[in-house]
C-alpha cells in the first residue's frame, strides 16, 4: 500500500502537476483578491428548489460541457495523434437532433427525453464514425478530416432545425440542465461525474486503454501484434461522439433553446487545450482522463476568474490566450526536461559533495 | 445636375415600362434578389420568408434568389441577374464594399436597384433607395421604454452582441448615452457574441459577486434567455412584477411568447420585413420620397402585447 | 603513396544512447579511386557517412583531408571542404530546370543570370557527357540523369570526395552503365569516389578497393581484385568462431520426425515471390541472405505482416487463412519483429504493459488482463529472462536494446506459441544477451516449439539451426542441412554458384 502511494506520487502525479499548480495558483490568486470568492450558499431558485451557489458552483458546472468533450478528446488524441475540431459543430448537431425528436411528440415525459438523447447520440457517432473512417481508413491528418465537419456541421445543425433558434420548455429539461428536485448539486456537474465512472468502467472491462495508447504511441508495433489499428481509432471518434451529444443535450437543457451558430461555439479550441493542459501529449499516445478534465477545470476557472475581475469583454479571449500559453509551455517536453536537468544537476552535485 | 438626373430616371422609368409590357410575356415584373442565406439567423430566415410571400406569382412577380454570406459569390449573382435581364435588383451585402461596377452595369442596362437591411458604400445615384432599420432607433425606442418605467434606481447589466457589428452598435448607443449621464449605472457590460450560455455565465458572475442590479438589457432575446436562466437558478424573480427587468431584441415568437407570460418586460423590434416598402414602391411607379427608407420598428412591452402582435410581429414558430 | 592519400579517417567512435554505433573506425580514400563501402544492416556504414558529412559528430577520432586535421561540424562545412553526398533519393527540385538546380543556393548565385547560368551548365554537363542541357526542366529527365546532374552539381562544386549512397537501387542495368562510365571519368579526373551498395556484383564492376564494416567494427579494407566474393561475404556476415563457448549440441536430427506444425505452398505477399516453406514441431530452422534478399519479407507473409496475396497456409495439417497478424498469432504464431524500435516495442508503456500486449489482444477486447495478474506475469518473465529493469512500471524506452529485446520475447513467450518466428533478435545487444536468447531458442525446440530463426550473423544460425533456406534476390536458392551446414558451403550459395 505503502508502495503503492509512492508510486502515485513518482507516476501519477507527475503528469498532473502542471494542472493541480495552475488550479491552485488561480485558487490563490482569487483569494487574495476577494476571500470570499469561493463561498457557497445555499439559495432557493425559481422552481422553489434549495441548490448550492457561487463561483465554486458556477466553475464547476459551467466547465460540464467540455469537461465531457475533453474526455473524448483525449481519447482521440491518444490514438490517432490529432485532435477533433468538429465537436462543436457536431454537438450542434446532436442538440438539434435533441430538440427535433422533443417538439416531435405532443408533450415531453422523460421517455421522450430519452428517446431524443438515444438518437441524439446516435447521430453523433455516426458523425464520429464519419470522422473516424476519414481518418482511420484514409489516414488523413484529424485536423483535416474533421475540417469537413467543422465547416458544415452548423449549416446542417440548422437545417435539423429548420428555423434559426426552435425552443423547447419543460421541467424535465430544466432538471437536466439546471438543477433537479431535491438536488442541490447542478446536474450537469453529476453528469460529468456519471460519464467519468462510464469511461473508468469502460477502461476497467475492457482492454481499451492499453490499445488505444499502444496504437498512438507506435501504430507499426501495434499492428504487429495483432491490435486492429483502424478499429481502435475509429472507435475513439465514436466514443468522442457519445462525449459530444452529451454536451450538447446538456447544452440545450440549459437554455431550453438550440442556437446552431452559438452552441458550444470554439469549443473544441478548448477542449484540445484541456487535453493539452492536463499534460496529455497532443502527440498521441500515453494519457490520463483526469488530466483532461482538471484542465477543462483551469479553462473554466481563467474564464470566470476574468470575467469576475470584469474584465473588459474584448479582453477576455486575450487574457485567456497568455495564461493558457504560460501553461503550455511549462508543461511541454523541452521545459520539463531542463528542469529535470536542473533538478538532478542540484542532485548529483551534493552527492559529488558527499563524495568528497 | 439634379433635375438631369431626375429626367433621366423617369425618361428610364418610361423606357423600362415600355421595355415590360414588350418583353414581359406574362406580364409579370422580373425580381431578383441577392441575400445572405436564411441559416444566417432568425432573423434572415424572416427576412427571406418575407421576400418569398410578397414577391409570389399571385402579387405580380416572378422571384429569382441567391443566397450566399461571401460578397464576390453575392456581386457574381448580381451580374448573372443582370445578364439575364431581370427588372428590379434587390440586395442585401455581406459587405459593403465593391458593388460599384455591378450597380453601375445594372443602371446602364436600366435595371432599378433597390437595397434592404443593409445600406452600401456607393454613390446614391446607383440605386433607387435602401430600405433598413436603424439599430441607433431601436436602442433608443428600448431606453425610453426604460425610462418610462420611473425607477428610482437603474442598475443594468449589458450584455451586448458581437463588438462591431451593426446591430450591437446601435443597440448600445442609447445605453451608454445613460450610463454617460449619470441616469443609470452600468454594473457590467460585456459581449457575449450573441452567444446564450455566454451571457448566463456574465449575469452568473454578477449574482456571484453580490451586487445589486435590477435591469437586464441584452442584445438579442437569446442573450435574454441565457440571463433569465442565470436568474431563475439564483432564485431571482424577473419579468413583470419582478425584482429585475429583463429587455431582448429581435422579437422572436417564442421571445414574446416569453413577455406574454409577464417572464420578460420587453422586446424590440428588428424588422425583416421591407419587401412589402419595396413592393409597394414599385406597384406604385413612384420614385420613392428619399433615398433612405428606415422601416418602421416596435418595442413591445409585456403589459400591452396581444397575441395579434406575436402572430403579426414574432419571427419564427 | 602518402601524397595520393585524399582523406583519412583514423579510430573514429560513435555513441547513441545504449548503442554504440562506431568503435575504432579506420578509413582510407586516396586520390583517383572508387572505393566500396560494404556492411550488413547496422554495421555503421550509414553512421560512417553522416559523419563524413557533417550530419552526425564523431564521439572521438580524426579526420584528414589532404594531410590537414579538419573537423567537419554541419552538412555545409563538409561541402566547403570538397565532400559531396548523392543520396539514393533525389534531393534536387525537379520543377527547376537543370542549370538552377546545379546552381541553386551557391554563393554569388542571385547575381548570376540565367544564360550564364545555362552556359555554364551546359559546359560541365558536356564535358561529364551528361545528356541533359541547362535549360530542360529537371523533373523530364530520367532517374539516372538526375542523379547524374546531381553528380556534376557536386563536380562544379570542386568536391575532392564523392559519396554515392546506393546510387543504382533504382536504375536499370543501362542506367546503370551511364552512372558508372561517369564515375570512372571523374576517377581519371583524380576525385575519389567511396561507393555504398549492396550490390555485389556492381562492387567487382567498378571499384578498386573494398572496406568492410561489421557490427561498427571495421573489418579490414581489401583490394578488390584480391578479395573473391565468397570472402567478402564472408567478412561481411562475420565468423568469429566459438567464443561464446559451448552451450548445448545443435540437435541437427531434432524434429526431423515429428509432425509438420506449418506448411506453405505458394505463399506470396505484396513483398516477396511465391515461396514453399514447412517447419516441423520443435525444429529450428533459418532464413539466410543479405540484406534485401528477402529473408525478412519471407516470414513477415507467413505471419500476416505484410498484405499476403496468394498461397495455401496448412498449420497442424488444417487448412487456415492467415491475412493480419491476429491470424498468425491465433494460429499459435508469434513474430519478433527485424526493427525493435520500429516494430517492437512501444516506447512509453511500461515493462508490464508492454509484456502483456499480445497476450492481451489475443484475449480480446472484453477481456482486460487485471493489474495484479499483469503484474504476476511481468514479474514471473523479468525473474525468468532476467531482464534488467528498475521495476516493471519502467518505461521499455529507457531500458538498454538488450533488454528492450528481452521484454519483447517475454511478450511473445507469454501467448504461449507453437511457432516462434526471431528476425534479427540479436542485433545490436550485448553478447552475453545473445547468448541467453540462442539459449532459449534451443531450450524452446526441446519444449516441441517450432523456430524459425532469422540473424545477419551466419555463426550464429549455424549454431542454433538445424537447417537453413537461402536466399537471393527474392528467391530462394538453397536449403542446407546436416553435413552442408557449415559455413563455407552458406557463403558460396549466398554468393551465387561462381568462384
């Protein structure tokens, strides 16, 4: 046990350091700023629920959407090296599949809930698939194949519509998007929760992540041994579009309305930073989904950090870009490894003491 | 100079009505229209609804349409409509720039042009007159309204649409007038790009922060939306009686659909619909009165809306 | 003599992490001469040349040219002190045209014009009696043409030293001719030229001298008059002789009874020609032959590595089909792959992960091997193979070649096989590591599992097999068994049936 929990601190950690160091430095900072930035208090909304708020609440749920996204899009990095940059166009999509499938039947019950989700999601994967096939079977580059995607997907979004912003109100949406009856916690946050458990028990029954890994970080040995390479990759995406009509039934929930030109818009941007933060290399192979989602974490925070510092609007993107670089930097190879060298320069230099 | 111009265009209108009852076999007049396409937004969706319902076969007209967000697939449209002999051009630019050719070519071929929702940087002498909203109005038609209500205190947070675009200039024109003025206090203004949850999470931060407002102006109703969700989660009324005032823009059905049920207070117009201006401009065979039409627009408060003004005003279902 | 003497490498060393890839290199160029480089895969010949040209930095020795110490630090540093590189692929621009290509990115280049540029190109192209002028684009000329444009590029450079690497591998034989009846005109011309092939005979056609490199080792430098082809081969594939001691007879008679385990008739790949090949329960045999002969390409079919496009696979007398690798290694195949790093192992996995992989995907998908179980089994093979590793959460990537190789036998020990096929398991590790692998080879053939056995080391298939296939370009020529296993008997059927 003992050795187990130094082998977390000497693997495990490792990889997360970068993210926990900017969680906290932003915690920090935001303490010092205002000490009650973190409060949490409880308030009666609008349905007469008792639910938590304040800017913990606020970070953590508003970062649901591409919590989920990063999930899937570390997969897709681990294997196929490249990343998504069609999963807001395509959780566009999904969100209006969604709503289609809601305003289809005469009132909404939570089985029509369901059934909308269930082919929601199965409209997302065959887009993933679609995706997936271009890159597994084609080997083309994931930023160019999702390319396609992401510059029609809304178009398509928006003829799934078939008018500019449909809107859909039921309690029952209001439940998944907001908060639920008796719950104080957000249920996209739960959400989050109930999809990290699936994917931990999805890499706990099955061989998937050693696969994945072994196709990203050398695809010729992989096939040698037998791995189906195209399999693994295309099944990636797909697990990708299952994370993505996820975020984009969330998404609607919400608002109660699906927007195609807004919803989830650059998303992705953020969800390959949170891949990226999280000390997952974009360059495929070993990963962590806990990386991930911490980093989507950090986003989150930065945003409601600034926007709470109010800072002004057009400042924001801006903002966002410096930190986010400072962190990828820091976490990149070439800096981790000078600073190995500097550790271990230290290192062996009291032991040359020693020795003398 | 004027008055040689003014011959000339009615010598043209005299050719051109000779020009239409000799080569108009049906009779009907040949309209072509250059637009943005209808997934732009709710509101073009609207506006090329409208434009399909006034010019139809059974008003008279024979409807030529092209759709495109890119100015030279726009400028390549018009002169296809042009080759092809059409009688009025109406058009809509996705910018502003490089449509003196195309416009000069259609006057020399003695079609009439006319411009919608979107004015032009050319000479006025190259179309007949432009039909468009004026978004510095409907702010003001919006912060009258405001006014109007007689708060002892107004604490507003503005969120706006995406920084530079018409729409979000006009709209926050009349607001920072108030802001300027020490009438109102600004408690956050911010973009949200037209973008729901975005401006949730700026009404979110604020509530977090704890201080007070009691005015909500967003830029567009699903700005609105997401604000009213950041209220409804905080438990903070709105709407009319509420602690806080909710205003949106664009009039979407489902928009004042939401100020009937007294959820908002207001909405202002955005109009998309000038094909009947236009219509009726050309049925007439009147030069129009001045160059600049601004088309008539609305602000509709929760208290006075009918089910009438949503059928007739909302966009949308 | 010592005047003549163009270039002069004297005990050059070369390092990579965990490999050392030069150790005590001579090499002599003199004026006027084609001298061949020759050496198996990994024998330093390529390590050698990037040296040369600045590409890589020596870890220790010298460089003369023309008797003056120079050290060569980048590709440019090598051009300006007269060595020039051919390489096998074109690296000119073919949309430029012939004279831009000569000309382009040498000082003084921008203020020269274009006729001047074609003149003079013209001019050298004539007297190399290169048939191509200045003004043609260079993409509409021939391969060979190409490359021979490259070469007066290098002449007009004023290079003392010309590198031609593997200049004919994609050249007819007339093409061929032309390169060569070009190379002895520069040799009159005083340039040496060193000239890399595999090729064995093209080397008796052209070259004057012959240094042969093995294992980063140089083996000696020879004339080539004086050195037939049976013994270059020879030095090339090495026999040292015994110093590894005795570990255990060669059963030469082992397994010639039991039941055949694979049988192929027929069997073609998109890389070989159709070959019949069978191998009984508890045989060893090997494919033998130089590099590119197809000994590889050879087992990578009868595994499913490459695409397989005919052929009829029997395993245990049963008909089956064997299209991808998970065939094969359902089949009870397994395949060690020639490239450790390439093809084996994956670099930032673990020591486990990468000990359970093919156990893994030959359990399927639903069935993960548990963290405790994969842990038991990296240790049992760690204990067993005696791999030297810091613990088994280790990534493969840090762990020595040697030990690399180890984990990747582990792997395929692991899955159990009836058929274990070795490409190169020996390379460039230790010698006591190749000891235990050849070990283990035999111990495996007493267990009843068929091995068949690839290494460019003739000594040591000799030792291991009980019968060896040969082969020559793409084909094999030979099988030696029993009293025909010996050395001098391999060499002459790899050489061919001449001298």
């Amino acid at each position: 046990m003992k050795d187990g929990s130094k082998k977390f601190l000497k693997n495990g950690l490792g990889q997360l350091t970068i993210p926990l160091i900017a969680v906290a430095l932003l915690v920090i900072f935001n303490l010092i700023r205002d000490p009650s930035f973190f409060s949490i208090s409880i308030t009666h909304n609008n349905v007469g629920n008792a639910v938590l708020s304040g800017n913990l609440i606020s970070i953590i749920n508003g970062a649901s959407e591409l919590a989920i996204l990063a999930i899937g899009m570390t997969l897709v990095t681990a294997a196929t090296k490249g990343q998504d940059i069609s999963v807001g166009a395509a959780a566009a999509i999904a969100g209006s599949v969604f709503v289609k499938v809601l305003k289809s039947g005469s009132e909404i019950s939570v089985g029509m809930v369901l059934l909308a989700f269930l082919c929601a999601c199965l409209v997302a994967m065959i887009f993933g698939a679609f995706n997936g096939t271009l890159v597994a079977v084609f080997n083309i580059q994931p930023m160019i194949a999702t390319l396609i995607l992401y510059t029609c997907g809304r178009s398509i979004a928006y003829w799934i519509n078939g008018g500019a912003t449909p809107t859909v109100n039921s309690p029952i949406l209001n439940a998944i998007g907001s908060f639920a009856p008796g719950i104080p916690v957000p249920t996209p946050v739960i959400i989050v929760i109930a999809v990290t458990i699936l994917f931990k028990l999805l890499f706990h029954f099955t061989s998937l992540e050693i696969l994945t890994q072994s196709v990203g970080i050398n695809q010729s040995a992989a096939r040698l041994n037998g791995i189906n390479t195209t399999f693994i990759k295309l099944l990636s995406f797909i697990l990708l579009g299952v994370c993505v009509s996820v975020a984009g039934c969330i998404g609607v929930s919400r608002l109660g309305l699906i927007n195609h030109e807004t919803l989830l818009l650059d998303v992705e941007m953020d969800a390959i930073l949170a891949v990226a933060i999280g000390g997952n290399s974009l360059g495929g192979g070993k990963f962590k989904i806990s990386g991930s989602i911490i980093g989507a974490y950090v986003i989150q925070m930065l945003t409601i950090t600034l926007y709470a510092m109010k800072v002004s609007s057009t400042d924001v993107k801006a903002y966002k870009a410096i930190v986010i670089v400072l962190l990828v930097v820091i976490g990149s190879p070439v800096v981790k490894e000078r600073f190995r060298k500097i550790f271990k320069k230290g290192k062996s230099g009291t032991k040359g003491v020693e020795a003398a | 100079m004027r008055r040689f111009s003014k011959v000339l265009s009615l010598a043209l209108v005299v050719i051109m009505m000779f020009a239409l009852t000799a080569c108009g076999g049906d009779g009907s007049i040949k309209v072509g229209v250059v637009n943005n396409p209808p997934s732009e937004s709710g509101y073009r969706e609207a506006n090329v609804k409208d434009m399909e319902a006034v010019f139809s076969k059974e008003n008279g007209y024979e409807l030529k349409t092209a759709y495109s967000l890119k100015n030279d697939e726009q400028l390549q449209a018009a002169q296809g409509f042009i080759t092809e002999g059409v009688d009025y051009l109406l058009i809509s630019a996705a910018e502003t720039t490089g449509w003196d050719e195309v416009l000069k070519k259609a006057k020399d071929a003695g079609i009439k042009v006319y411009l919608f929702d979107r004015m032009i940087d050319v000479d006025e002498s190259l179309y007949e007159a432009a039909v468009v909203s004026d978004m510095a109005k409907e702010g003001e038609t919006a912060v009258n309204w405001l006014l109007s209500q007689n708060l002892d205190e107004y604490n507003v947070i503005h969120i706006q649409g995406a920084m530079g675009s018409d729409a979000q200039i006009g709209r926050t024109g009349a607001l920072d007038a108030q802001f300027a003025s020490g009438k109102m206090n600004k408690v956050v203004q911010q973009t949200a790009t037209w973008d729901e949850a975005e401006a949730k999470k700026i009404v979110e931060s604020v509530i977090n922060s704890g201080e007070d407002f009691n005015v909500i102006y967003a830029e567009n109703d699903g700005m609105a939306k997401g604000a009213v969700a950041a209220l409804d989660e905080a438990g903070i009324t709105h709407g009319v009686d509420g602690e806080v005032i909710v205003m949106g823009f664009d009039c979407n059905k489902w928009a004042l659909r939401e100020l009937k049920a007294g959820a908002w207070n207001y909405d202002g117009q955005c109009s998309p619909f000038q094909a009947k201006i236009i219509s009726d401009l050309i049925k007439s065979g009147n030069a129009p009165s001045s160059k600049k039409i601004i088309n008539e627009e609305k602000g509709f408060d929760a208290k006075t809306l009918t089910d009438a003004d949503i059928d007739t005003y909302g966009l949308g279902e | 003599m010592q005047e003549e003497c163009l270039l002069k490498l004297r005990g050059i060393d070369k390092y990579f992490p965990g490999v050392r890839a030069l150790h005590n290199v001579d090499f002599t160029l003199r004026k006027g001469e084609i001298h061949a480089l020759m050496g198996e895969n990994g024998a330093g010949k390529s390590t050698l040349i990037k040296i040369l040209t600045g590409v890589y930095q020596m870890d220790d020795g010298s460089i003369t040219i023309d008797g003056e110490a120079v050290s060569i630090h980048s590709p440019q540093d090598a051009q300006n002190k007269g060595i020039s590189t051919v390489y096998q692929e074109i690296t000119l621009c073919p949309n430029l045209t012939v004279a831009e290509n000569m000309f382009i990115g040498r000082e003084g280049g921008l203020l020269v014009n274009q006729k001047e540029y074609k003149r003079k190109a013209d001019e050298q192209l004539q007297s190399l009696g290169i048939p191509a002028r200045g003004g043609q684009q260079l993409g509409s000329c021939s391969l060979a043409v190409q490359q021979m444009v490259a070469i007066a590029r290098a002449v007009d450079m004023k290079c003392k030293v010309l590198i031609l690497d593997e200049p004919t591998s994609s050249l007819d034989d007339k093409e061929v001719n032309m390169l060569f009846s070009l190379m002895r005109d520069l040799k009159a011309k005083g340039v040496g030229i060193i000239f890399v092939t595999h090729f064995l005979e093209q080397v008796y056609e052209v070259s004057d001298r012959i240094t042969v490199l093995r294992n980063g080792e140089l083996v000696g430098e020879y004339l080539t008059k004086d050195l037939p082809q049976v013994q270059l081969v020879a030095r090339m594939m090495g026999k040292e002789l015994d110093e590894l001691g005795d570990f255990g007879e060669t059963d030469s008679a082992a397994g010639s009874d039991s039941p055949v385990f694979y049988e192929a008739s027929g069997l073609v790949s998109e890389e070989t020609n159709p070959f019949d090949f069978t191998i009984r329960k508890g045989e060893v045999n090997g494919f033998t032959g130089l590099l590119g002969s197809g000994r590889s390409e050879s087992v990578r079919a009868i595994f499913g590595a490459d695409k397989v496009t005919g052929g009829t696979v029997k395993v245990n007398g049963e008909e089956v089909k064997i299209s991808r690798p998970v065939d094969a290694m359902k089949k009870g195949i397994a395949y060690l792959a020639e490239d450790r790093k390439r093809d084996g192992i994956i670099a930032d996995l673990s020591v486990r992960e990468n000990i359970i992989l093919a156990l893994q995907v030959m359990n399927g998908f639903f069935k993960p091997i548990s963290r405790s179980e994969s842990e038991a089994f990296a240790d049992e093979y760690i204990k067993a193979l005696n791999i030297k590793t810091a613990s088994s959460e280790t990534p493969i990537g840090s762990l020595s070649g040697g030990n690399q190789q180890k984990v990747i036998l582990a792997r395929w020990l692991l899955t159990h096989p009836d058929y274990l096929i070795l490409d190169e398991p020996t390379r460039g590790i230790d010698v006591g590591t190749k000891l235990e692998i050849q070990k283990l080879v035999l111990q495996l053939a007493r267990d009843g599992v068929s091995v068949t056995f690839i290494s460019s080391e003739v000594e040591e298939m000799l030792r291991t097999c009980s019968r060896l296939i040969v082969m020559r370009d793409r084909h094999i020529v030979g099988e030696l068994k029993g009293e025909d296993l010996n050395q001098a008997q391999v060499m002459k059927t790899i050489a061919g049936g001449e001298a």
